[in-house]
C-alpha cells in the first residue's frame, strides 16, 4: 500500500525570540518572514549523493510560491495527459491531475495567510 501523506519534517523550526504575535482579531499568527529552509537533499542518486538539494536558508515564502508554480505546471501536465492517454489510464490522470491540484490550492492558502511584512 502506497502512504499519500507525507511525515512531517524531521528537523526543528527554527528558535526565535517571539515566534508568536497577536493579530486584530487577537488569535496567535506565527511570524513566518523568521522562517527558513533547511537543507533537504533529494532526487534520483547513484550511491551516497542525490542529485538535488533544497538550499538551506530560502526565506518560506520564496520556497512556498516556488512550489505553487511547480505545482501550476503539474496540474497543467496532468490535465493535457487526461485528454490524450488512452481510457484504462484516465482515472489514474484524473488522480495525478486533482493531487496537484489540492497541493497546489494548500500552498496558495498558506502563502494568503502569511502576515505581511515590511
């Protein structure tokens, strides 16, 4: 059986002074401009060295609208496969195509919600 949902990150946000402020409506909002990458290598390798790495130290919200437009481009792949892949693999495009989608919409959410900084 194949896990669709991630484990959460194995490495601790980074320690901050005030990670949380109050906002008008007095609920706690992390202040997410503190938050950073850490270094997560990846990809296909040969031995020991994947061939990607996600840097460490990209300000969260650069690393956020990345992802939503690589997300963009999935979703895009995905609907032009659904069109032209033969019936038995439809559902299955289908399935890559909503996947990405969701990814794409949670990523979108998370960037409206971060506070905005000067």
């Amino acid at each position: 059986m194949v896990k669709l949902t991630p484990d959460p990150p194995d490495f601790p946000l980074p320690e901050t002074s005030s990670p949380i402020r109050l906002d008008a409506q007095c609920r706690s909002t992390p202040v997410m401009a503190e938050y950073v990458t850490a270094h997560h290598p990846f990809g296909p390798c040969e031995g020991d060295m994947p061939i990607l790495a996600v840097r460490n130290g990209m300000p969260l919200e650069e690393a956020l609208t990345q992802a939503c437009a690589y997300l963009k481009s999935t979703s895009a792949g995905a609907a032009e496969l659904v069109g032209n892949c033969p019936p038995q693999w439809r559902a299955m495009a289908r399935n890559v195509e909503h996947l990405s989608e969701i990814a794409r919409a949670l990523v979108e959410a998370s960037l409206a919600g971060l506070p905005v900084t000067d």
